[in-house]
C-alpha cells in the first residue's frame, strides 16, 4: 500500500505545488530534508508531465509564480527575523503587508495558469477592497 492519497487539483495549484518544491530544494541544505522534498518535488512533476496540458505553453506563468514564490519566500523570512528581534515597527507593517500583496499576486497567476489550461478546478479569492482610495 503506497502512503499517499491523490485528490482532485486545479493546474495552478499544483503548478504552484512544483515552484514551492523547486524552490525549496533550491535553499534548503538538509540531507534528510532534501530527500522527502525532491522525493515530492519528483512525483509531482511526473504526474504532471503524464498530463495532456503540459504540452501547452505556459512557462511565461510558470516563471512568474516561481517569482512571486520566491519573493514570498524573501519576504516571510525578513519578517521572522523582524519577528524574533520583537521589532514590530514600519518595516514589519511592511512587510506584513507585502505577504498579502504577493499571495494577490499569487492567486491571480494561478488563477490564469486555470483559464489557459482549461481547468475543471479554479480557485476564487474574495477580499475586501484594500487599493488606496477604494
């Protein structure tokens, strides 16, 4: 019996699954840590490799959500250190903000990798309104 469970997931998500990994494997130096993520990072791509919608191009996205992931990832670690030294001033509000602002920008990427690949499944956000004058 393999250990794991298969569920239904939209294109983006589970594109965005693959840029977490790739990422993670990129700047994490932990041997036994390594192994579970490209273990995962592995399975991954190949199931979606056996997809029909890997043919079609969509590496322009791609690129940018492994962007916003990584900025994502710049970002949460800046505000754990803003964090640990009890700093919650400008620059944490700052930050604070700049993690909603990218997980928007997050979603929106996603949500266009869904629209051009056809997905069954598209994820939908609703938030209040926070633009400037809104």
């Amino acid at each position: 019996m393999t250990a794991e469970i298969l569920v239904p997931v939209s294109f983006g998500e589970l594109l965005d699954k693959i840029s977490i990994l790739q990422i993670k494997s990129e700047r994490i130096s932990d041997p036994a840590k390594l192994a579970n993520i490209r273990a995962e990072l592995s399975a991954l791509e190949q199931t979606w490799m056996a997809h029909p919608a890997a043919v079609k191009d969509v590496a322009r996205l791609r690129a940018e959500l492994k962007a916003v992931n990584e900025r994502l990832w710049d970002t949460e670690d800046d505000i754990r250190l803003q964090d640990k030294a009890q700093a919650f001033d400008e620059r944490f509000i700052e930050l604070a903000r700049t993690v909603y602002l990218q997980n928007d920008a997050r979603a929106r990427i996603k949500k266009d990798i869904n629209l051009a690949l056809g997905s069954a499944y598209v994820e939908e956000k609703s938030y209040k309104d926070y633009a400037a004058g809104a």
